[in-house]
C-alpha cells in the first residue's frame, strides 16, 4: 500500500512533557484518515509536526517519501494543505483577496480559479466581504478553500466542524466526501465529534498520551466493533445470576438495564429469568459505535 | 523569497498604518517647518533648511516601531505565517524577506521626509546650504538608521508570537530609546564652563568656573558611544546636525543590522509555531 504519511517513533516534548512519545501511525493515499484522541492526546502537535511549524524532538516522519530531514521535503509539503487550529486567514481581507494573497505566496501565474474555489466551499456570495465579518463557519470555509489554493493531494484539517452550525457540519462533510472521491485528495482530520467522523472517515488513528494506541480501516473497525443486546429486567440481580453462570460478557447500565455481549438463547434466558420471579421489560439488539469502541479502547474513566 | 516579497509589499501598500504614519510625517514636517518659519519672521533672523531637514528623525524610531510590530504581528495573530511554511517557504526566506519590507518601509519613511522637508522648506527657507558630501553622509546614516530600526523591530516581531506583546515590547522599546537619547544628549551637551553667581560681602557678581555636570574622561567616552551606538541617539545627533563620528555611526547601524539579523534568523529557524 502506498502511503502519504508515515512517522516513526515521533516524539516531541515540552520541557519535561511529551506530547508525542514515539508515535507510529500511516496514512494511506486516498484515505479520509480519523484522527481520534482526548484533548492534550497529541494530535495537533503532531499535524504541527508534519506541517513544518514545530520540529521533532526524536523520532522521524515521511511525507510523499520525503524525510523530514531531507532538504526536499520542502517539495513535498508544496504537495499538501491545511488548517490548524484556526483557519489562517487575514482578517482585515476579503475572501477574494485572502485567495490572491496565497495564490501570490505560492507564485501561481494568475489568479485564474478563485471564483470557481470560491463557489466550490459556498463562499461564492461573499467573495468581497471581509473576512473579520465571517461567521466561524465562513472562515472555516475560507481557511479549506485557501488550502486548497495550491491545488493539494493531501489536506490535514485540525477541528474541521469545531463550531458550525448543523449545516455547516452537512456542507464540510460534503466538500471532504467530494475531493477524496472526485479529486482523489488522501485526509488527515483530527475531530472530538466521533460521530461525525464515522460517517467520513475510512481509516482510524486512535491517540492517547502521545502514541497510537490503535490503527485500523472502517471495515475492521466495523468487525471488531461488538454486537449487543440491550435488555431492561425487574430484577437486576437475577440476570447477574444467569449471566455469571452462562460465562457471558456483560455491562451493568442501571438497577434495571445491562448490555450483553456476545450470543445468548434468547428463550432459554427468558425461561431462566421467569423462573427467579424476573422479568424482562425490553429487550433490543445494538450496535457499537465509534465512540463506545474508543472508549472501551482508550478506558472511559478519563474520558473528557 | 520573491513570492513573499511581493506578497509583502502589496500588504504594506494597503497598511492603513503605513499611509498615517506617511500622513504623520507631513504632519509634523510642515508643523515644524511653518513654527521656525514663524520664528525666523518675528525675529527678522536667517534661519538655513539645514537645520530641518532631517527633524523627522526624533520620532522615526516610535513610527517604525508601530507599522512594523503591527505588520509582523498580524502574521501570527491571524495565523498566515502559517500558510507561508505551509507551501514550502523555508523559515530564513521569510524572516528575510520581512527584514526587507520592514526596511524598505524605513527606507521609504525616511526619504519620504526629506522630500516633505524639501518641498516645503525650499520655498520658505532656501535651498539647503551645507556641502553636498556632508548632505550625502547624513542621507546615507539616516537611511541606515531606519534599516538599524527596522531589523531590531522586525527580530522582535519574529520572535514573539503574540501581536499584542510585540506591539507593546516595540513601543516600549522606542519610548526608552528615545528617552535614552534625551538624557545622553543633555549631559553630552553640558558646557565645560560656567557661569556661576558668587556673592562676596553681601555684592553679587558673576565667575567663569568649571562646570561640575560636564563629563569628561572615560564616563564621556561611554557616554558618547552609547549616543554614537543607539539608533535613537544617531537620530538626535542627525536631526540636530551635531554628529561628531558620521562614519561611525554607519558602521554601527551595520553592526546592529548584522547581529539582529543573524540572531533572529537563528532562533526564529528553532522557534516552534503553533
């Protein structure tokens, strides 16, 4: 498989804090690649990292096969957009020439395709508007649309739906699920909103203290991801009583509710419960999503 | 680096900072020059433009100080510094190329207040009379002295990724030059000898006698270093026509140029940006 981002024991500290310690993670080409982690994980210090802002402490990274020691990394990173934290954009500019302004940094001979990059993030409407009277989400937008000026085939966003509104989110998702299907641009998003991200992403990082805990496809994320059956009883302590003996992986919810991993006979456990004077109130299957399989994988205790 | 400069250049030209302190400088040039005029009229004297010419100079290093920690501070307050290492711009072509603009806008200021000065002093006062090489000398230690401004500026305005702390440290900076300045020019300025009244048997008269605030040996040489060395106090020294060391003072603006220059780039190359 060919990779656009690799790093290997990355590691980059704050005096006596590690904010990477020897992370190891690889972003395929073409993948909207997740990057998923608490706050104060690692994530933006690693898209710092790759973006040339901040150099490692140890360890060494690769983008488009290019060394980060290597004089033509500079080339590489030509290959690539982004935004970090918050879109960089000058406030006092509009749109139009927030875009000339970047096309000028990257000697682009004329200003042809503004207009159409203009239209292609929906800020069509608002090219002469100054950028300091943006809603978040419009300078999200122009921040997108200025990383993508330099016509990209890699695009690492920080945050990206980090205070817009339901729409906004609906829009971003769009314009990502379009330039990875129809201009084949590999993602790197880090993002909190784990939900969002399981409806683009098509493989996952997983960040905790620093190191990859995890890496993994949608498609396996999927299988590993278990089934279970939500049940809600009268009695709580007897179906403890029928799990321990059954062997089976259980969560207790509440006085009256438990998850139950794995299979179970359905008719024998109901006759069982009956039998103790139980009974079972609803019963439903269901699934486990990103962010329960994150934080059974990282510990939810300290889950912020 | 030409990508940058271009791009840096079209943002100075838009700079509502830049054009006021242009508006400033005319400001202040014609004040100056319509007051001694007033002067020289009520007092039927002969006042030369020489004296004039180059009057802009006292309050050059506060102008610089603002346009120039607002142009670099607006690249970290806005986060498009970013989008220059983004692209691949190495780290030494964008300080360098922010040194540029910042001197050329110096450069720019300086010249700008001549020609005010000119335009504005010729009518009222004459051509100036000194030498045209003395005139050259100074152009050229004023020019270098706004660069000196700019560099020490524009290492500050890298270094610091705050643009409310730049602006601040820059004014500061200027504000305690400029006072610098005044306090080494008046006690460089003491007279050798004074006038003292000396009063004997109740009768009052007047004795020539050794001033004792006049500096002399080392102390003076470290003084006058210090007024020959500050970009604040070259600019007293040029504004006031009394530079003693015209070479010198080219040679240190040089010197400040230099350090600063390669000091910042230095740091600025290991400097993390968030």
């Amino acid at each position: 498989m060919e990779y656009v981002l690799t790093t290997q024991a990355l590691s980059k500290h704050y005096g006596h804090f590690k904010a990477l310690d020897h992370l190891n993670m690889k972003v395929p080409k073409g993948a909207i690649y997740g990057f998923v982690g608490k706050n104060g994980a690692g994530k933006t210090t690693l898209i710092r990292l790759i973006c040339g802002l901040q150099s490692p402490s140890e360890g060494e990274y690769t983008l488009y096969g290019k060394k980060n020691t290597s004089k033509s990394l500079h080339d590489a990173r030509r290959r690539m957009g982004a935004v970090v934290e918050t879109p960089s954009i000058y406030l006092n500019m509009t749109a139009e020439e927030n875009l000339k302004h970047q096309y000028i940094i990257l000697g682009k001979p004329s200003f042809e395709g503004i207009d159409e990059l203009l239209n292609l993030v929906g800020l069509g409407h608002a090219g002469r508007k100054k950028a300091k009277n943006f809603s978040l989400g419009m300078r999200q937008r122009l921040g997108i649309a200025i990383a993508l000026a330099g016509d990209p085939d890699f695009l690492v966003l920080d945050e990206p739906i980090n205070g817009l509104d339901p729409q906004g989110i609906i829009e971003i998702r769009e314009l990502i699920l379009k330039l990875n299907q129809e201009h084949q641009i590999t993602f790197l998003i880090s993002s909190h909103i784990l939900d969002e991200l399981s409806r683009l992403a098509t493989h996952y990082g997983f960040i905790e203290k620093g190191h990859i805990v995890r890496e993994i496809s949608a498609e396996e994320l999927e299988a590993a991801c278990r089934k279970c059956m939500h049940i809600e009883v009268s009695d709580i302590r007897a179906l403890i009583r029928f799990l321990d003996k059954e062997k089976l992986d259980y969560k207790i919810i509440s006085d009256t509710q438990a998850d139950i991993y794995g299979h179970t006979d359905i008719t024998d456990m109901t006759v069982k419960l009956a039998e103790e004077d139980c009974k079972i109130i609803t019963i439903n299957e269901k699934d486990e999503s990103l962010e329960s399989y994150y934080i059974r994988l990282v510990g939810g205790e300290d889950y912020e | 680096m030409s990508k940058l400069l271009v791009s840096n250049f079209i943002r100075i030209r838009c700079s509502l900072s830049f054009c006021l302190s242009l508006a400033f400088i005319l400001v202040w040039n014609a004040f100056m020059l319509f007051s001694s005029y007033e002067v020289m009229t009520k007092y039927n004297e002969k006042l030369a433009l020489d004296g004039m010419l180059f009057s802009f100079l006292i309050i050059i290093g506060i102008i610089l100080s603002v346009i120039i920690s607002l142009f670099i501070g607006t690249d970290y307050n806005d986060g498009t510094i970013r989008n220059k290492i983004l692209v691949g711009h190495s780290r030494q072509h964008i300080y360098l190329s922010n040194f540029i603009t910042c001197a050329l806008v110096g450069v720019i200021l300086s010249v700008w207040g001549i020609i005010v000065n000119l335009a504005i002093g010729v009518p009222l006062f004459g051509t100036p009379e000194m030498a045209l090489n003395g005139m050259t000398l100074l152009i050229a230690d004023t020019l270098l002295v706004c660069i000196a401004y700019a560099s020490v500026y524009n290492m500050i305005g890298m270094l610091c990724s705050s643009k409310s702390h730049t602006v601040m440290i820059c004014i500061l900076i200027s504000v305690v030059l400029f006072f610098a300045s005044v306090y080494l020019y008046s006690s460089l300025s003491q007279p050798e000898i004074i006038d003292a009244a000396v009063s004997v048997n109740g009768n009052f008269s007047f004795e020539q006698m050794p001033n004792p605030m006049y500096l002399t040996g080392i102390k003076r040489q470290i003084y006058q270093f210090f007024m020959d060395f500050l970009p604040s106090g070259q600019c007293a020294q040029i504004a006031n026509l009394e530079v003693l060391h015209p070479y010198r003072l080219g040679v240190y603006s040089i010197i400040i140029i230099a350090v600063t220059n390669l000091f910042g780039l230095f740091v600025f190359n290991k400097k993390d940006i968030k």
